[in-house]
C-alpha cells in the first residue's frame, strides 16, 4: 500500500476495506511532491483503479454506472483451432 502514501498521514483504511484518500489523487502537484507514485512497487488494472477510486465524485459514479451495465464475455478472444 506505499503507493497511497503514508498510511495515517495520507491516507486511512474506511470499513469497506478500502484506503480513504486524504488527498485528490488527481492532484498531480500532490502526488509527485511527496512521491507516492514513485513507491510502485506492482502495478496492474486494479490498483491503477483505485487511484481513480473516490467516493462521491462524478467521475467515480460513472465508473459504478458503467460497471453495472457491462457484460464481460472474455470468451470472444479465445480461438478455436479445430473448426474449420
């Protein structure tokens, strides 16, 4: 969790289990003065997510919207080798 910054001091566990943001993680001055993007230590789709992760904004309760309606079929990328 080092790449949210100093748990207490930039940032606090909420009861869902996920870190309440005591700073916009849009705020580019923010993040890059204290280095927290620096502290990357894996990085993958999820956790690049939670970055956007904000309770309350707009932006966040589109993604919760768009969630709602998305059907995932990964099974449109597999390829059949055998039909011909």
């Amino acid at each position: 969790m080092t790449m949210f910054g100093v748990e207490g001091e930039h940032w606090t566990w909420n009861n869902e289990g996920y870190p309440d943001l005591k700073y916009n993680p849009s705020d580019a001055d923010f993040i890059n003065a204290n280095c927290i993007k620096w502290w990357y230590l894996n990085n993958d789709g999820i956790t690049e997510g939670m970055l956007s992760y904000v309770p309350g904004q707009q932006k966040t309760l589109a993604l919760i919207e768009r969630k709602a309606i998305t059907v995932y079929k990964p099974e449109i990328g597999l390829n059949d080798q055998d039909e011909d």
